[in-house]
C-alpha cells in the first residue's frame, strides 16, 4: 500500500483504538492493532511512533509518562475530545468513499444494464 | 499542525531522549513475548527486533517528524552561502560595501521622509486637529485666527469638538541665578486639553487660571525644567518671575510633547477678557479638533456660517465700522495641521529621496556586473553540481540565496551607516526642515530597510541566476567554459548593466548641475543687504516690570544702541521689531491705508510688511536709501507722524519713488496721517526665491498708531555692523555693553545676519549636496563598471593583440580600437541618459530658480564631464594591454 494512504488508515486504527481500550501505551497498541486486524496488516510496529508524534502534534491524542504492567516507566497515550471528533469525522468520510467506490466496482448484478 | 511541528521542533532532544527510551520498552517487551512463546535468549531478541522493524529507519521517520523542512533547507542553504561567500572575500567585501552606501542612504532619507512627511503628529488622534485660518475676499493671503472668531467657534460650533489660540513670544525669566530669555507658548486654556496631551507632573490650566486678572500659573516643558530645575520635582508650586511678574508653576509637560515645531520652554494663558474683544486682530494661528465623523469641508462650512455671527455679535474697533468688516468678511481657509506644519518641503526630500533610489539602481548593477564575474569563476562548479543531479531550481535557489544574504548583510551595514548619516542631516541639513526632532531610526524604517535589501538581493541576484542556473552549463565542461556564443551573452549583460550605470549617472549629474546653477541664481539675487556676516543680531526684550512706560522703554533701547555703537570696530547699530530675513515674518502683514487710493467696493487691500525700527537700521543692514532721509530720534521722541516705504510699495502706489515723498499713509482709519519722508531699496525679507517684500517702516516709538495713545516695542532685534561680527570676543563685548545699561536682561536668538542668510538657502544648498554626492558616486561607479567591462575585453582578446602588435600595428592604434569600444558603451549610456533627465527633471522643477530644466549648458557640461571620465576608464586598461609583450601574448592568451 502505498505510504500516504497507510498513514491515513493507520492514524484512525490507532484513534479508534484507543477509544475501545483506553490510553495505552505504545506496545500495548501495536499488539491490539496487530490482534484486530488478524494477520491482514503487514506492519513494522516501529512506524506506530512516528504516527503517534503525528496525532499528538495535531492534538487529537495526548501522551504522559506512566508506569506499565510489568512496573517499568511508560508513556502512554490517551485520545483528547477533539480526537474524539475526529474519529466520527473520518469514519463518516470512510464510509462515503466505500460507498462511492462500491458503486462503481459492483459488477451489474444479473438483469440490470 | 504548523504549530505543533514547531513545538516539536524546540523539544528535539528531548523527544529523541523519549523514544529511545520508548523503543527500548517496546522492544524488551516483544522479547520477553517472544521468550514466553518458547524462543531462546537469542533468537527470541532477533524476533523481536524483526517485529520493530529498522530503528534507524523509524528514528528517522520520525524525526522527520520534527520541525518544518523548508525551514531547515533555508538554514543549511544559508550555511552553505556563508561559507562559500567566505571563500572570495575581496568580492563579498566589494558588494557589502557598495550595498551599505546604496541602502543606507536610503535607509537615512526614509527614515526622514518618515518622520517628517508620514508619520502622523506625536498627538492622540491627530489626523482630526485642523489648522484653521482664513482668506480675506480680494487678496490671496492667509490670515491667522482672531479673539471674535474664535469666542464664536467655540460657542456655536457644531462640527468642533474644540478650538484654541497660541502664539509664542519671549519672555524674560529672573529670579533664579541668572535672567534668562525663554520662549513662552501663550494658550487659550482650552487648547492643551484639545491637544490631549496632560502635564506628567502637576495638572493643566483650570478656567480661572485663563480668565482676566485670574491667577498666574504657568506650565513647563520638559527641556526647561530638566535645564533649569534639574529634574527637581518639588517644582510645583514654585515661583517664577516671568516679565516681572510672579507665576505659580502647576504642571511640566512631557517629554515626547512638541508643540509643532516652535521651540517651548513655558506655557502660560492669554487670559483674554472677553468683554474686551472686538473684531479684528488676525494674528492668533489657530488649531481646532474635529469632531469624530466630521470632515474638513463640513468645518469650512460651518465656520463660513458663523463668521457673520462673530461680526454681530462683537463690536468694531474705534474707528471701524461693522460694514465694513462684514463686506470684507474673512472666509474659512482650514487645512490639516500636519500640512500645515510641513509646508512645502515635502517636494525637496521626495527629489532627495528619488535621486538617492537612483543611485541604489546604479550600486545594484554595479553589483550584479561583481557576481556576474564571480558566477563565471564558479561555473565548473555549478557545471559538476548539475551532472551530478542537483536539480537547476535547486541550484537557481542556492544561488538567490546568497544575493539575499549579501542584501540583507550589506542592508545591516548600511543601517549603521544611516544612522551616522542622519546625525549628519539633522545637524547640517536644512536647518527649516520641519518636525526635525520626530527623525528617528524607528521600526517602520528598519522594516523599510530590510525590504529593500531583500529586494535588492533579488533584483541583483536574478541576473547571474538567469545566465549560470541552467543545467546546459553542463556543456561547458567540455569546452573549457569558453564557447564563443557564451561569452558573447555575458558580455552582452555586462554592457547592458554599464549602459544603464551611465544613463543613471548622467541623469544624477544633470540634476546636481541645475541645483549648482540654482544655487548660482539665488546667490546672486541681491538681498538688499550687504555683507551680511558682518551685521551681528541679538534680541533684547524689556521687561514690563523694569520699565513700564513706553517711552522709557524706547530710551533705555537707545542707551543700548549708544553703549553698542561705542564699541571698538563698530560702525553703525540700530534695532527692529522683526529680524530680518526670520521665518516667520510674513505671519504679521497686515494692511496699510494710502491717502488718495480709491478702491472699489469689495476690492480688498493688499498687504504690506510692518517694521517698526531705530534710526540707522538702513545704514546698518546696508540698505540703500534711494530717495529722503531716515527716521532721527528727534522723530522719535516727539512722536512726529513719519513713515518709510521701501521702492517697490513706492512704485506700486505712487509710480516712482520721488513722487512717494510727502504722500501720505496710516495703519488705521483712527489715526492721524503719517508722512512719507524716505524710500529705501528693496530687501528680499522673504527669502531670496521670492520677491521682495514691499515693507512699510514706522518709527518704533509713536503715538496715536493703531489707536494706541503712545506705543512702542519692547522685544526688538539688536542690529550691529562690525568686522568682527560672529566671533567669541565680539558677542562678550556686546553682552557687557548691553548690561552696562541693565544687568536683567538676557540676549538671545544671537547670530549674525550671514548665518539667517545661509538659513534661508540651505534647502537649496542641503538638495544640492545631496545631489552632487550622489552624482559624483554614481560617475564613479559607472566609470568603473566601463573599466571592469573594457578590462574583460581585453582580457579575452590577449591573442589577438598580440596577434596585431606582432604584425606591425601601433599600439596607439590598437589602444584606440578599445578606448572606441568604451566611448561607444559610454554614448549609449549618455542617449539614454539625456533622454531620461529630459523627462525626469520635470519632478524637481519646483526646487529649480533661474534656471530652465532643461538648460542646455547643464546638460552639454555634465555629458562632456561622462565622455570624459569614460575614456579615461577605458584608456587604462587598453594601455595596460599594450605594454605586454606581443610574444608574451601569443604564448599565453
């Protein structure tokens, strides 16, 4: 896939991640996105950072040092609620160039022409 | 986004620090997966690593993440230029400094065009305070305000929100170790307010303080009060003996205030009794506010309808009718006050400011012609950088990059140099130039400054980005970077640049000459008075309080006149109302009535310029008396009713001045007629551009004048003919004769009548330096862009001069075949230059006087002066040239 259109896509899996599971850090995401989208996804999980720097320079996510589950420090990010909008903003896109795209990928069903 | 890049940009190493340190949980906790799973240490750690994928790879991506790319390209692209600039200093230097000189002078003429012409007046809202005057039906003067008009516009005026009077007299201050002589601004009290500038310390004038008889109070300026109080802020409430009489001090104003550009050191109130006031008496200058969303002509309309108001509602002055005022009813003549403060100097410092542009143009493509030359030494460079992939905008921006940077550099430069230079102006320059103390380096002007250096960078940075960025040079790696069709182009462009040099030259040398030929005229124009620096003037005021009858007043001045005649080396002295030549004296002409002039119903009276003066004012300016005698103190002391007029007001009333003797005139219909005993030659008191002023010379002690009882005048101008006027020993000499006869009093506004003569040319003389500065810089730099041009002809041509000089030809001969080569450049650049001072010096005419702007002899004299100097700049390197030795030439051209 070519790189732009995977950093679109992966922004909002990381937005829509977070909103299902709460803040998280980065590990904890990769192996969610990795775990959702059931092996479709070839990723180097080392481009997640890049794309998190990406949305918090945009403000739709927030980050702040932690501490993890195996006691060791963390930063971890969390959605801000204008990232929240965000999400509804591009599902909603999403769902219109499907749509658009399907219309013209649908082979004429049987009987129409 | 833009915002947060730039956050990120500023935290780069921290952010870096926390990845790392992120990256290395990530990757411990992949592993430590991977081990659970079943994997060793080993394998378990290359698993995990695999999962990552490349840190560099995602270090790198995601410090692209940082910072804006464009930015950083600029910065390295900065470095880069720098650093190559560094490797050819002798050129870097060469155009930093002829940059500095091209945008400072510029920088310093726009620092006064901004202050002096743009800017608004230091007052809040200034853009609605208005000087208001009038015009009399049938005369083209302008007449101040007056006490009638102005009690009425402040009562019946609908589109002011406020109006005021001033003037500004001296006043003699004694109390404190030492008199001295001041200049107070009288005010009506409302006219601070109006201003809207409050006192710092202490408060304004209240309402009784401008009432009659109402208590004394005056003001201080800022200056005043640092000079004689030091600062002191117990001030208030002190006394000052002003003229005698005690002032309370309530308020000193602040330091940025400036009353236009009067020089103030009190302020007190006219304290005008309004019972007292009758029509007449135009002498206030009057500045009013507009209320907000009213404009000028709504105010020039109103004012027209309250005029015939005033006249009812004040009575005539003895002697007067209230017909007469109202046939000669006055009509508005309102103008913003910041016109009316600048006058006309603004066309003097746009010419100044024009020529100066031009000599910035002339520096450019001095410049462009150095890195022309300089691009051509670094072709092989740019050559190899495009084989290599460096694309032609890449290169193209590289090379506009650093024209910017030496802009921008010599711009830096050239602001200290403007700020030097602005010293300069303001203590040399025209010393009339209005608003002088608002001339500062402010950020207007550097931004001014700094758009003209990227300009500049650009305008001379194109010309080598057009002929070296294109990635064809790659070709001349072959040919060594001598193609013929090559060298051709360059020296195309540097003789287009040399052309145009000339043409700009020749264009600041024509002007230059017609304000040396204006110059010539204006000095020439016989003032009337002769030998000016050897006449010595000082003012002198008595004090109300030292001598309150006028007539003593008049002796105690000719006790002075005695003890200053008597000094050694003095010829002759004598005393006068009005300075001569002083810049403000057509402020008082008023009109004079001739007995047997019939004028015609609404035909008005001209003016003429009152002088109340001594006996030997004549003999002491060197004023010729053409017909009569002077005044004698005899006229003086017995009030006998005599009148002087100067030649012109003779000829213009009477024919010839013969006939003017023993007609008669008077200042008002009440007095009786005075007779016409003498007539002097004409004096150029306003100025050596202008005609002479037709004056009317009244004793200076006189009864019956003005329907005054017994008048005379205690400010007047001391007058002293010696040799040795204007030096250190004289002036003490004059000080201790003056307070032989009274130890209070202070001289001041003392210099010689030469220095006011020299004052009242140096508009003149300031555009001429100007001018011949920038003429003589831009001859210069055209001369050497023909040397440089004819010095690279040569050097390209080595061969075949020696090729000739072998053969046999002379070398005058061969030098002459350059020298032509250079007078052609020259006379191109002379056309052109003839044809743009033709058109261009139609914007400086009204600076010109005697002169046509298109005066041959100018325009001969300075091409012949181009032609000149462009043979010799082409002669030297063809000389050079020809010293070679031919074989020399042969071998190695």
């Amino acid at each position: 896939m070519p790189k732009e259109v995977l950093q679109g896509t992966l922004d909002l899996m990381v937005l829509r991640t977070l909103e299902t599971m709460g803040p998280q850090h980065g590990f904890g995401l990769a192996k969610r996105i990795l775990q959702v989208s059931d092996g479709m996804l070839d990723l180097n999980q080392g481009t997640l950072y890049p794309a998190l720097l990406r949305l918090e320079q945009r403000g739709w996510i927030k980050s702040r040092w932690g501490v993890s589950d195996s006691n060791r420090k963390a930063k971890f990010y969390e959605l801000t609620t204008r990232g929240r909008r965000q999400i509804g903003r591009e599902a909603a896109s999403w769902e219109r160039t499907v749509s658009l795209m399907d219309r013209f990928l649908r082979r004429p069903a049987p009987g129409e022409e | 986004m833009m915002l947060g890049r730039l956050r990120s940009l500023l935290r780069r190493r921290r952010l870096d620090a926390e990845l790392a340190e992120e990256l290395r949980h990530h990757l411990d906790a992949l592993e430590a997966e991977h081990r659970a799973r079943g994997l060793s240490g080993e394998e378990a750690r290359r698993a995990a690593k695999l999962d990552l994928g490349g840190i560099g790879t995602v270090t790198e991506a995601y410090r692209d993440q940082h910072g804006i790319p464009v930015l950083e390209t600029l910065w390295r692209t900065v470095r880069f230029s720098l650093r190559s600039l560094r490797r050819t200093p002798g050129v870097a230097a060469a155009v930093i400094v002829t940059l500095a000189v091209g945008i400072g002078a510029n920088a310093a003429i726009f620092a006064v065009v901004n202050g002096v012409l743009l800017k608004p007046l230091p007052f809040p809202e200034a853009g609605s305070l208005i000087a208001v005057n009038h015009g009399m039906t049938g005369t083209s003067d302008q007449l101040p305000s007056a006490p009638y008009l102005y009690f009425t516009y402040r009562e019946e005026s609908r589109t002011l929100a406020g109006v005021g009077l001033w003037r500004t007299f001296p006043a003699n201050v004694t109390g404190l170790d030492r008199p001295e002589q001041v200049r107070a601004l009288l005010v009506t009290g409302d006219l601070l307010p109006l201003l809207g500038i409050q006192p710092t310390l202490g408060r304004t004038f209240t309402a009784a303080e401008d009432a009659p008889n109402g208590p004394l109070a005056v003001i201080l300026t800022h200056g005043y009060w640092q000079r004689r109080f030091g600062g002191d802020a117990s001030v208030i409430g002190r006394t000052l003996a002003i003229d005698g009489q005690p002032f309370a001090v309530i308020g000193v104003m602040p330091q940025r205030f400036r009353f236009l550009d009067q020089p103030v050191d009190i302020i007190q109130t006219f304290q005008f009794d309004r019972s007292q006031v009758t029509l007449g008496r135009y002498v206030f200058p009057s500045i009013a506010r507009l209320k907000p969303g009213a404009t000028i002509e709504a105010a020039s309309a109103d004012i027209a309808r309250m005029v015939p108001l005033a006249i009812e509602r004040f009575p005539p002055p003895p002697g007067y009718t209230r017909e007469r005022f109202l046939k000669r009813a006055v009509t508005p003549r309102l103008s913003p006050l910041k016109d009316a403060l600048v006058g006309d100097v603004g066309g003097t410092l746009w010419v100044v400011m024009g020529a100066l542009g031009l000599l910035l143009l002339i520096a450019c493509a001095n410049v462009a012609n150095l890195l022309l030359v300089r691009a051509e030494g670094r072709q092989q460079e740019i050559a190899v950088r495009a084989a290599l992939g460096a694309s032609r905008r890449r290169i193209a921006g590289e090379l506009l990059v650093e024209s910017t940077l030496l802009g921008i550099i010599g711009g830096g430069v050239g602001l200290l140099l403007a700020h030097q230079g602005l010293q300069a102006v303001i203590r040399f320059g025209p010393s009339n130039l209005p608003r002088l103390g608002e001339i500062t380096i402010d950020p207007v002007v550097l931004l001014f400054t700094f758009g003209l250096s990227l300009v500049a960078g650009l305008l001379f940075g194109l010309l080598p980005v057009v002929k070296y960025a294109n990635p064809r040079i790659a070709r001349a790696l072959g040919s060594g970077g001598r193609t013929v069709s090559g060298s051709r182009e360059r020296h195309r462009a540097r003789s287009l640049l040399v052309t145009f040099q000339i043409a700009t030259a020749l264009v600041l040398l024509v002007c230059s000459g017609l304000m040396i030929r204006t110059f010539q005229a204006l000095s020439r124009v016989d003032s009337g008075f002769s030998q000016p620096d050897h006449v010595q003037m000082a003012r002198i005021s008595v004090p109300f309080a030292d001598v309150p009858d006028p007539e003593r007043v008049t002796r105690v001045q000719q006790a002075i006149v005695d003890r200053l005649a008597a000094i050694p080396g003095v010829t002759s002295a004598a005393f006068a109302d009005l300075q001569p030549l002083g810049p403000a004296n057509a402020a008082s002409d008023t009109v004079l009535f001739v007995d047997g002039a019939n004028y015609a119903p609404g035909q008005a009276r001209p003016l003429r310029r009152f002088e109340f003066i001594s006996p030997g004012l004549f003999r002491t300016l060197g004023t010729r008396l053409v017909a009569g005698r002077d005044f004698t103190w005899v006229d003086l002391y017995d009030k006998r009713p005599v009148a002087i007029v100067s030649e012109n007001l003779a000829r213009e009333e009477w024919e010839t001045p013969a006939a003017a003797l023993g007609k008669r005139v008077r200042a008002s219909p009440d007095d009786p007629w005075r007779e016409i005993v003498g007539v002097v030659a004409d004096t150029h008191d306003s100025g050596m551009h202008l005609p002479p002023a037709p004056i009317a010379y009244f004793p200076s002690l006189m009864a019956r004048f003005w329907s005054s009882p017994i008048m005379s005048f205690r400010s007047s101008t001391f007058l002293i003919r010696s040799p040795r006027a204007g030096t250190e020993a004289f002036i003490r000499e004059v000080h201790s004769a003056v307070w032989e006869v009274n130890a209070n009093l202070p001289l001041a506004e003392v210099r010689t009548l030469g220095d006011a003569y020299e004052r009242s040319l140096s508009r003149t003389s300031f555009t001429l330096v100007i001018l011949a500065i920038a003429g003589t810089m831009g001859l210069m730099l055209g001369a050497i862009g023909i040397y440089g041009v004819i010095a690279y002809v040569v050097s390209q041509r080595t061969t075949e001069i020696g090729v000739r000089l072998a053969l046999g030809a002379q070398a005058s001969q061969v030098r002459r075949l350059f020298v032509r080569d250079g007078l052609v450049l020259a006379a191109a650049g002379a056309a052109a230059g003839i044809a743009g001072a033709l058109l261009l010096t139609r914007l400086m005419s009204s600076l010109l006087f005697g002169v046509s702007r298109l005066d041959p002899l100018t325009f001969a004299l300075t091409t012949l002066l181009l032609m000149a100097v462009a043979t010799l700049a082409a002669y030297v390197p063809a000389r050079r040239a020809t010293r070679n030795d031919p074989i020399d030439a042969l071998r190695y051209g």
